[in-house]
C-alpha cells in the first residue's frame, strides 16, 4: 500500500488535469491521487473517470454537487486520506501552479523531522514566476500582516501546497476548522503550531497557471483578511492539546 495521497480540489480544470495527473504519476516515488470535484460543468470528472482505468488503484474521485468551497474540499479529502490509512497526505492546485517534481522535497522534509511541510515562495526571497507585482505584494504582505496578528513564524502564510503527516490530521478537529478560501490555509497552520507540531517551509517556485482561469476573488481575499483577527482572538478562549515531540 503506498503510503503517500496528493489531494486535487477542481472546479473547471479540464485543460489541466490529464497532464497534473500524468506528471504526478511519472514520479519516481509512487503517489496516490484523490480528486476532489466539485460538480465542474466542463467535464473534468470524466477526464479523470476515464482516466481511472489506465491508473487502476492510483487515481480516485469525490464527486460534490456545486462549489463547496476549497476548505471543505480538503477537509473532504482529509477524511478520506484517514480512513485509507495514508502516511503522508498532501494539497495541491491542479493548475501547475505547483510543481508536481515538489511533491518529492515535501515529502523528504516530511520523513526528516517535520510534521507539515510548506511549499514556500517566500522563505528564500519571493519565488513567484508570471504574477503581476501587485498581486506579488498583496500575497507577500499578507503573510507578513499574518505573521504580525498571529505571532506565528511562517513566511508563507497563505501557501495551499503541503504535505502533512497522518497525526497531524488526526489530532486537528475538523470541526472547527471554520473558514474555506484562504483563510483556510491560514487557520491549519496556525492550528497545527497551536497543537506544537513542527511546520518547516520548503523552497518552491511557484509559476502561475498558464491554463484555465483562477479561482482568487475579493471575497476570498477579504475571508483572509478579516478571519486572521477573529482566529487569533478565538485562539485566546480555545485549549489546544499538545503533542508529543
């Protein structure tokens, strides 16, 4: 039984998912792969059915109906990974946005000590490729601005690209996990440190999609924003318990 999943959200990713898919299965370590679907009216989910016979036992898909929302399809996913027992359980854009090769340097990190590894692009400068600057400072500064309400160290505080070890998503409680765009990738982190896990960032490069259309929204961004100050506040009256190192 391989002991690695790389959970895929998608919502319209149909010019992306067959090469993602592909490129993850090239590897030289063996991946599992979960889609996690949320009713794309581009046929996505039959790309990847019809794919599921030539990657036998690697490739499986959740089908929801309608946009659920990112977080809610990790948590989805999360389940998932529990109940098959994987070691390693990973996030990632099928966009290319994150390089698949990476999944291999998060893991490592993940089998050396760490318990989440960040696929980071700011903790060796900004590592950003096609963004326009403006979106690079809003992303860098908003990491900062995490770093500053929070007191947690990370450089990449809103990075979707992970791995987490299975006891790390057996001790979070889902269930409280209340946000779902970015502020989603914000209040794992944050939870997972509370709990005294070790969160380490490993340097990515992180290349904008060149293919289908992104996700990011006003809303979304704002969620972050907001959901930072009511995090930590909550975290004031919330008891964490701590692992054992």
């Amino acid at each position: 039984m391989p002991d690695s999943l790389v959970i895929i959200p998608t919502y319209n990713e149909k010019e992306n998912i067959e090469k993602i898919l592909r490129k993850v299965f090239s590897l030289p370590h063996l991946f599992h792969v979960l889609i996690i679907d949320d009713g794309s009216p581009d046929g996505t989910a039959q790309i990847v059915k019809k794919l599921q016979g030539e990657y036998n036992g690697h490739l499986f898909i959740e089908e929801r109906k309608g946009k659920l929302g990112l977080g809610t399809a990790y948590i989805h996913g999360f389940k998932w990974a529990l109940t098959h027992n994987y070691e390693y359980i990973f996030e990632m854009d099928a966009d290319f946005s994150h390089n698949p090769e990476d999944l291999i340097k998060l893991r490592d990190a993940c089998q050396n000590g760490a318990d989440v590894a960040i696929g980071s692009r700011y903790i060796k400068g900004v590592n950003v490729v096609n963004w326009p600057m403006g979106r690079v400072l809003m992303s860098y500064f908003a990491s900062v601005y995490v770093r500053f309400i929070t007191g947690i160290n990370i450089q990449d505080a809103t990075a979707g690209f992970k791995c987490y070890k299975k006891r790390v998503l057996e001790t979070i409680k889902f269930d409280k996990i209340k946000f779902v765009g970015y502020a989603f990738q914000i209040e794992m982190k944050f939870t997972a440190i509370k709990h005294g896990f070790n969160v380490v960032e490993v340097p990515i490069i992180f290349t904008d999609r060149t293919e289908g259309v992104s996700k990011m929204s006003t809303r979304i961004f704002r969620e972050a924003f907001l959901g930072v100050i009511q995090l930590k506040t909550s975290s004031w009256f919330r008891k964490y318990e701590q692992v054992e190192k």
